[in-house]
C-alpha cells in the first residue's frame, strides 16, 4: 500500500479534549502547510478559562478513577492497550502529522510513531518496578523512603517532533501516576490530539489526559501558572524556557523539567573513520532539515582532514529529496513557517557579510513551500552569529583546529550544552574527551539517539534542566517522602 495521501482528504479535529471529550472552540490562528505555504487550517487558542476547565478534569479523573493508587500492574495492561491502539493507527496519525508538520509521511510510519509506541511501553514497565528504600537508621527505627505522584502534570511540547515529544510527557507521568494538561504546539495539535482520544479508546480514565490548543504566551502561560498544576515538563526554545521559568516563580514554585536548545559540536579527528563521520554529520543536520535541539550543527574538523571530510559531507548533501510532507518519496523535509525560514537567511545573510564563505547552498529552495538548502559555511568564528545563534535549521558551521586543547576550546559554547559528538578511533582520547566535553550527551563515532530509551536526555547550561526518557524521566513524575517509625 502506498503511504502517499491528498493532504486535503485529511479532516483536522479542530478542538480541545478535556474530560475524554472534544470541545469545540472558535478558530484563533491560521495554520499554513509548511510542505507548499497553503492555508489548510485553524488553531483555537485556549484561555485560562478553558485551562482551568481541563486542569479541573485532570484532578476528578485522579480522585474518581483511583489510577494513581491502582495496582501498579492496572496502569502497566492499560498503558500497554493504549500503545497497541497507537500502533493500530499509525496510518491515521501519520497522515494527521504529515499535513501540518516537517515530518515526511514515510519517516513517520518508519521511525516516529513506532518510536512512540516504545518510549509508552518502556515507561509503562517502570509503575510495578520502581518504589520506595529502606534507609539505614537506628535500630529501634524504620526508615522509608516512599514516592508517590505529584497530582496533575503540565507538559507542553514542540512542533518539530509532536507525537513523540507528546509521549517522553504522558508516558512517564502516566506510569507515575498521575493526570496530564499538554499543550502541543499550535503549529502540529492534530496527531497528539487523536492520540489523547486513542487513550480513552484503549481504557485509561477518562480525564487523565486533556489536550488544549494554542500558543505559549496565553495559553503555556495559563498551564505553568496554574496554582493546581504541580510540575511541568517543556520542550523547546531556550527563550521559552526562561519565560516559563519567570512565570512559575511569579505565580509559585513548583518542579520543571526543561529540555532546551542546543548549538551541538561535532569533534572529528584525523585518525577518525571519515566515511563513517560524513554520514553521521550528514545525517544529524539534514534529519527533519535540522529542526532539531540535538542537531549536530557544528563541526569542529582536524585541519589536516578538512577538506576530504567537507567533500564527503557534501556529496550526502547534494543526494537529498526534497518533496511535500504527504508523499511517500520524499526525504528530505520543509521549514516549518515562512517565519522560520526569514530568520534562517537572516543569519547566514548575516553571517557572510562578517566574511564567512558558504561553500553549498546559502539559499531557499525553489520549489513551492519551506525549503532550504543544506548549507556549509567555513571561515567563522565564535562570534559568527551561525556559530553563535540556534538556527534550527540545515546550516553547518566548519571550523579547524590542530591540537586537542584547541578542539575542545572550539566545542566550548557560551551558552549551550545539549549534545556533542566525537570521532576518533584512539579509545583513550574518546574516554578522556567525553569526560571534558560540557555536554549532557555525548555520542563517539555515531551521532543521535538510538532506540534504547533507558539512556536519559538533558542539557548542561542553558540547554536545560532535569532528564527526559531513561529511569530518570519517570521518577522526575514522582515526589519523595521520609517516613520514621520508631519501634
């Protein structure tokens, strides 16, 4: 069966879900296909009203359906239901993703959605396996230390990945124990609401998960400030994060978990294995056009290879397959907005008039849509702003260096500390640079994550705070009581 689809035969529920139900709203902004920049369909934009309302849902949902006290082995079968479901549609959500977002039909139903219904399984698994210590204390004493979930979870998710973003939120806060309010991006709500309704579909209460619609500043602002809301989990801009953590300690302190932007070196040198390297770096910055936090968007390359590697790069560059969202050929993905693709050529026009060169591409695509070529740019430094600034876009930085220590100066960045990768088949200096690069990650002869979800993801600096996926998301879901009984 073909994978290919008319964007136009797909209908987009156009609504909030609150107490296992859609509600209906007026639409607030308009949503252009990023694939050929038609107007396709309306976001409505959640008030406080409407936020009080789903948060008010989530906590009857906890009080009347007992999810957080069940037999944890209760929330693993039900959680497990709802991931056959998922998979059961995967069709259905694809189609619903591909419209509205970057992500090609094909690598949706290959890769994001059974991806997806992983990370539900692999947190699932944790609720009948994860409790509380013992401590050591006196004799005449016992010590606990229990956990139990925080209540309802605000999670807010990014445009650039929606339907697996949706599940490192509701994945380990539903195996913990507790209710969702998300707020998907107002560019891509669609799969992740269908996937909230295949909840309901597969038996979990319904109220656990509310899914309301629309932007950050009126309604992620509602979300995080909401005094009945007890942690919240973002995705996104490192500008965005800052907002929200201004908002929490203006309305009160609650937990976050923040996964943020990153500027990501990648470290090759000369002994490395370049073909391997080339496909690597190719890959993490054409991926999603290099719509992502992790995006390995600057190479840090041994002089004396520079050039052999730069060409190996750019023939996986050239072989890309630009094409609409909602064709199964396609490989090679748009620019989410018009908006989007402005500020890239904003800061590559800017970045040339400093005296970089660009040696591929610099330019749109002409074809209709978002497109931008893949672009390597050379003779930068740190203060160039495509060296300086997340483009989120696929723009490579080139930079050159001979001794170690002038390797590393060069991976260090002033602000971010997501990712990193490293290519060398010298094991020492692979163990003695992962240990100094400012990463939360750090990925040697390879770049990005694999399908081994038990490995936890989270920026040092202003790259974010907290973990997702791993056994680290799932106990971030859970807060941590002492108990003393004396004998």
């Amino acid at each position: 069966m073909s994978l290919s689809f008319d964007p136009a035969a797909v209908v987009m529920p156009q609504a909030h879900f609150i107490g296992g139900e859609r509600v209906a709203a007026a639409d607030g902004i308009t949503l252009h296909r990023p694939s050929d920049g038609a107007a396709f369909a309306g976001c409505p934009v959640a008030d406080a009203d409407v936020v009080d309302r789903a948060v008010g849902a989530a906590r009857r949902a906890l009080a009347t359906s007992g999810w957080s006290r069940a037999r944890p082995r209760e929330r693993v079968d039900a959680l497990h239901r709802w991931a056959d479901l998922i998979a059961a549609e995967a069709v259905t959500l694809a189609r619903l993703e591909a419209v509205a977002s970057t992500r090609p039909v094909a690598e949706l139903i290959r890769f994001d959605i059974p991806i997806t219904v992983e990370q539900i399984r692999f947190f699932a698994e944790f609720a009948d396996k994860e409790g509380g210590d013992l401590a050591p204390t006196a004799a005449d004493s016992v010590g606990m230390i229990a956990t139990e979930p925080y209540g309802v979870i605000g999670a807010i998710t990014p445009w650039n990945f929606p339907i697996s973003m949706a599940a490192w939120k509701l994945g380990p806060a539903l195996a913990a124990g507790n209710a969702v309010v998300l707020k998907p991006s107002e560019m891509t709500p669609f799969a992740t609401l269908f996937m909230a309704e295949l909840s309901v579909r597969a038996g979990l209460p319904a109220g656990l998960i509310n899914v309301v619609l629309g932007d950050g500043r009126t309604t992620g602002a509602a979300i995080t400030g909401h005094p009945d809301i007890a942690k919240v989990s973002f995705t996104g801009s490192t500008g965005a994060g800052a907002a929200i953590m201004e908002n929490v300690a203006r309305t009160g302190i609650k937990p976050m978990t923040l996964e943020l932007g990153g500027k990501s070196p990648q470290l090759v040198f000369a002994d490395a294995d370049l073909a391997l390297a080339a496909g690597a770096i190719a890959r993490s910055i054409l991926a999603n056009a290099g719509q992502a936090c992790v995006a390995g968007s600057r190479l840090v390359v041994e002089a004396s290879v520079a050039d052999e590697l730069i060409g190996l790069i750019a023939t996986h560059m050239a072989a890309i397959r630009p094409g609409p969202t909602w064709d199964e050929a396609t490989g090679y993905a748009p620019i989410i907005s018009a908006r989007q693709l402005g500020r890239m050529e904003s800061i590559v026009g800017a970045t040339l008039a400093q005296g970089a060169q660009c040696r591929l591409g610099g330019k749109r695509l002409d074809r209709p849509g978002f497109f931008y070529a893949p672009t390597l740019i050379d003779g930068v430094d740190a203060t160039s702003p495509a060296v300086a600034e997340e483009i989120f876009g696929p723009v490579l930085t080139v930079q050159t260096f001979r001794e170690e220590e002038e390797a590393l100066a060069l991976a260090e960045h002033p602000t971010y500390g997501l990712c990193a990768g490293l290519y060398t088949r010298d094991l020492s200096r692979a163990l003695r640079l992962s240990g100094r690069l400012q990463a939360g990650t750090v990925w040697v002869n390879r770049y990005g994550r694999s399908r081994d979800h038990i490995l936890p993801t989270g920026g040092y600096k202003q790259s974010g705070l907290g973990k997702d996926l791993g056994r680290e998301a799932y106990l971030a879901n859970r807060k941590s009581k002492s108990v003393l009984i004396a004998i």
